[in-house]
C-alpha cells in the first residue's frame, strides 16, 4: 500500500514538471516581441515633422536678410532720386513756309527781331484790338523796311526763346503747348526748311538754372546743358537730329556753354573742382543731402575736335564766359546779385591760356564792376564802376590804363548797354529794358570823347554795330507814336536813323545781327 502510494506521487510529480516545463512558449512569445517593436517604428516616425520645426527655426534667420535690406534703402536715399537724361528726338516735324531765297539775304547783316501780338491793319488805329497770343520772327536788310520776311511764327508764350546762329541759318526755339504734348526745344534749318523738336522738355530751366542753346558759329551744331542723373552734362546735336553727343560725361556739374567764333573751342563752367562727382558712392562725391547745388564753377576749355579739357582759371565764376574774338575769352567773378560786394573783370587767352585781372592800374575805382562791353579786338573794355554812393562810366586798356571816364550819363544799375563798332574806334551808349533816359550817344574808342551827343526822341536802347561796321541799330520810344518801342537803325555816328518796324502793331523785340 505505500509502496502503491509511492508510485502515485511519483505519477504526480511528473505531471506538474511537464506543466511546468512550457518554455517552448519561448518561440511563441519572440514574435510577440516583434510587434513590440512597431511602437519604436512609430517613434522613429515621431522626428518627421522635426524638419517643419527645422524650418520654423531657420525663418529667424531669414529675418536677419530683410534687416540688411533696409540698411540698404538708407543709403543716399536715391535721395536725390536720379533724374532721368532727356531723351533727344526728331519728331513734330513740318515744311516751314520760307522762300528759299532768304539764303540770299542773308549773304549780308541782317536785323532778327519779333513782332509780339501784332494786329489787323485793318481797323483803325486808334481802337484797341485783342491779343492774337502770336509772335513773328522776321529778318530786316538794314536799307529796305519793306523787305523784311517772317521766318517764323510761335505762341507768344516763347517769348525771347529763339536763338539764332550766327550765320542766320539755324533757329533754335522753344515751344510751350497748352496741352503739353508738344512742348519742348524745336529747331529749323532754313537750308532745308524743316523744322522739328530735338528735345521733349518741359522748361529751359534745368537743376535750377536756365540753359540757353547755343550755336556753333556755322550754324552745323547746338550745344546745351541738360540735367542727367545726379549732375549736368553739355550735350553737342547737329541741327538735323543726328551725330548727338555727351561732350562733359562724368558725374560733375558741367554748363554754360559757349562756342568760341572759330568753332574750334567749346567754354564752359563746372563745379568738377569742388565736386568730382554727385553720383552717390564714387570716390569724391558730394552729397547732395548735406551740400548744396552749385551756383558756378571755373571756367574750362574744350577743344572740340581732340576732345581736351583744360582749365582756363581756378577763379569761381557765375555767370557764363564770353568770347570777343576767336582767342580772347573774358568773365568776371562775384555776382552783386547774391549779394557780393565787388565784381571783378578778366580776360583770358585761349592758346596760352594767361589770364589777367583787368582794373585800374592806379587802384582807384569802385569795387563793383558791371555791364563790360569789350573791344572786338580784346584791347579795352568799357563798364559801369559802381560804388556805394557813386558810379561812373569807365573806359579802360586792358594792362589797365584809363582811356576815359563819364560822369553825366547816369543809368541804374545793370542798366548800361554799350556796343564797340567792329573796328574799336567808336562805343555807342543807351539803356537797357526800355529805361534809356538819353538819346543817340556815341563816343571815340580811344579817347571817350564824344561824337554824337543825340536828344531823344527817339531814345537809345541796346545800341549795335553791324558786323561789317556799316550801321548801328537800338531800339528806341517816340512818345509822338503811342510810347512803344521800335526797332531802329542809323549810320554808324548815329545821324539819320529810320524806324524799320513802324508799320507793325503789338510790342517789339530786337534780337540783333545775324547773316553776312
């Protein structure tokens, strides 16, 4: 019995070790495992949007970029905003309605002059007639009234805006359209007689200052100061549109030009002394937020055919230079209308380039010296000397000899106008702007002693000789016809003067000599 009892725990104990021995599951619970690890696949998964995080941290930096920008913007706040070079052009052109037989008038001198607003000739006299808003450039011979010709017909918005060629041939002007689609710089060549617009501006004023076209003494080429970007450059076109150039490039202040009677020399003024350049960022410039634009400059030359510059003085000039011969250039420094207290006269010699103060040799004169009026020749000049409580006329060699003095012509100031006949021996005297208090007055070139000694009327106004020394012409009032003012011309003593536009109704307007 315990020995069976034996046997059945022995049975029993085997059956709880097989129960016990399920480590086989082991196999089984591996791929239980494996699923497990899917749970780290969705961890791996986790750093994907990491990258959009990468990104959004990144944005900062970018943000770093726009900073950089604006720094940039600050600069010289394209301040001075570049101002865009016109644009020339050859548009609006037309046939001008000009007998091709004023080529032969002008083979001699003949008068330029406008008639502002002219009237019907029809109704009488005495009643006023309306304004036609029209002006009329004509050409006069001296010796015949009745052969003027109209050459041109503009608004009367134009004004003293035509500018002439020395030869007579080559009219530039500006045109001021109510509607502003033709405004802008015309020229006609009266060889072809086409007339066109070269230049779409809106007003001869550029950067503040007026620039007057100016003619190369054979009529081929204009020379003008426009505004380019941050500066002015002299740009040279010829009258039909073509061979344009930019004879000043460069970022300095270049104006004022002024051909010389040979062609050979283009004066002018620049501020390149002062201001290499105005373009924001190069070597030298000024900055035009913190300095002003310039008033003048120095005078320089340019030889039109090589392309040299040159420097005629380091005197600071304001107002543009003028040639009295194909070697004399003359200015003259300080300007009583900015308030300086003296003007000072100089003469300069193109090939050598010497340049001389012209004074008093004795020191004893006003500081002031004002409408100069030189000797064709360049060996006098005659000027208002202007002093606080005095002026006097003076008449002065250039190593500075007095030739003569008047005391009993009395003008305002910048109210002289005086002309030396082509051969310097005679001055004429008058008034400027319809303030000519005298009549025709005439003086020796080499002693200021007096030839003609004329009571007006009529009165003598901008007085000139012809340039082959045959007549005089001034514009004059006669109050016995209505006070206006006429064109006149006379014989180079001034005696027997003739009136050349008093048949005309509407205000007058002497340009002067052009043609022979």
């Amino acid at each position: 019995m315990r020995r069976l009892s034996v046997l059945i725990l022995i049975a029993l104990l085997t059956t709880s070790c097989a129960a016990l021995t399920p480590p086989t599951p082991t196999p089984t619970a591996t791929p239980t495992l494996t699923p497990s690890v899917t749970p780290t696949a969705t961890l791996t998964l986790t750093p994907t949007p990491l990258p959009p995080t990468a990104t959004a941290t990144a944005s900062p930096t970018a943000t770093d970029t726009p900073t950089a920008t604006a720094t940039a913007t600050i600069t010289p706040t394209a301040s001075i905003t570049p101002e865009a070079t016109s644009g020339f052009v050859f548009d609006n052109w037309k046939m001008a309605d000009v007998s091709p037989d004023i080529l032969q008038t002008l083979s001699i001198p003949v008068l330029a002059f406008i008639n502002q607003n002219d009237r019907d000739g029809l109704g009488d006299r005495r009643t006023p007639q309306p304004a036609t808003g029209l002006q009329t450039l004509y050409y006069v011979p001296p010796t015949d009234s009745a052969a003027r010709v109209a050459i041109l017909q503009t608004p009367s918005s134009t004004g003293n805006q035509i500018y002439i060629s020395r030869n007579g041939r080559s009219i530039a002007y500006f045109i001021e359209d109510s509607s502003g689609v033709a405004t802008g710089l015309y020229v006609l060549d009266l060889q072809s007689r086409i007339s066109a617009r070269i230049l779409p501006i809106l007003s001869l004023v550029q950067r503040g200052m007026f620039s007057e076209p100016i003619w190369s003494p054979d009529g081929s080429n204009l020379a003008i100061a426009l505004a380019t970007g941050y500066d002015m450059d002299i740009f040279t076109i010829g009258r039909d549109g073509s061979n344009l150039q930019n004879v000043t490039p460069g970022g300095a202040y270049d104006f004022a030009p002024v051909w010389s009677p040979d062609g050979r020399y283009l004066a002018f003024l620049s501020d390149r002394d002062q201001c290499p350049s105005w373009i924001p960022g190069e070597a030298n410039a000024c900055d035009a937020l913190t300095t002003a634009p310039p008033i003048g400059g120095q005078v320089y030359l340019l030889d039109v055919a090589t392309g040299n510059t040159q420097r005629v003085s380091d005197v600071f000039v304001t107002e543009r230079p003028r040639w009295i011969n194909a070697r004399n250039l003359v200015f003259a420094s300080g300007d009583p209308t900015f308030g300086d207290n003296e003007r000072r006269l100089f003469i300069s010699d193109a090939t050598t380039l010497q340049t001389r103060e012209v004074r008093q040799r004795d020191g004893n004169e006003n500081p002031i010296r004002l409408s100069d009026t030189w000797a064709p020749d360049g060996s006098a000049v005659i000027y208002q000397s202007v002093g606080t409580d005095s002026a006097e006329i003076v008449a002065l060699y250039v190593d500075g000899s007095v030739i003569g003095r008047i005391t009993d012509l009395t003008f305002a100031r910048f109210g002289l106008s005086a002309s030396w006949s082509i051969d310097s021996s005679r001055i004429a005297i008058g008034g400027v702007n319809g303030q000519c208090p005298y009549g025709i007055h005439i003086f020796s070139g080499s002693a200021l002693e007096s030839i003609t000694n004329g009571i007006a009327p009529p009165s003598m106004c901008n007085p000139s000789y012809s340039p082959d020394g045959q007549w005089l012409t001034f514009t004059g009032v006669n109050p016995t016809r209505d006070g206006r003012v006429d064109v006149y011309v006379a014989q180079i003593n001034g005696f027997g003067s003739v009136n050349l536009t008093g048949s005309l109704r509407g205000s007058i307007q002497l340009l002067g000599w052009v043609g022979g």
